[in-house]
C-alpha cells in the first residue's frame, strides 16, 4: 500500500470523526482530514473547521480512541495546512 493511501481519512473515518466534533457541541463546515502521521494506534486526526457563522478556520486533533478533541490553533495566512 502506498504511503498516500495509507495516509487518506477513509468515509466511515470522516463519519466517526463527525460524530465526534457533533457529539462535543462543535458546529461549522468540516474543511480537511488528516491521520496523524506520529500516532501508532492510527486513530488519531488532524481536522480543520471553518467557523458557521464567520468563516474563521481552526485545527484540530480529533481521537477516536479516547473520544478527545484538541484545540490547536486558528489558521490564518501565517499557518496554513498543506494541501
């Protein structure tokens, strides 16, 4: 398996990460997925959201494992996520 392939949010991924952010209160547009690379379980994500009602983007770290998301920090043209 490629590295590319191994590193894709897979669906049922991205629906367990969203129930997650929904289960926790969180609401706004759900802009990127990303496993993080240093985790060995493979349950850990890198998410970032786009505030509803403003349009300003977060990042956060999601784990599935434990059922917590962290804060990170906001994204603005000094901290981008690569594409």
């Amino acid at each position: 398996m490629s590295e590319t392939a191994a590193n894709e949010v897979t669906q049922r991924e991205m629906i367990r990460i969203i129930g997650l952010f929904r289960k926790n209160g969180f609401k706004g547009e759900y802009v990127s997925f990303q496993h993080v690379v240093d985790e060995d379980e493979g349950a850990s994500y890198f998410v970032v959201m786009s505030d509803e009602n403003n349009g300003t983007q977060g990042l956060f770290k999601a784990d599935l494992l434990s059922g917590t998301i962290e804060f990170q920090y906001m994204l603005d043209e000094n901290h981008e996520v690569a594409k």
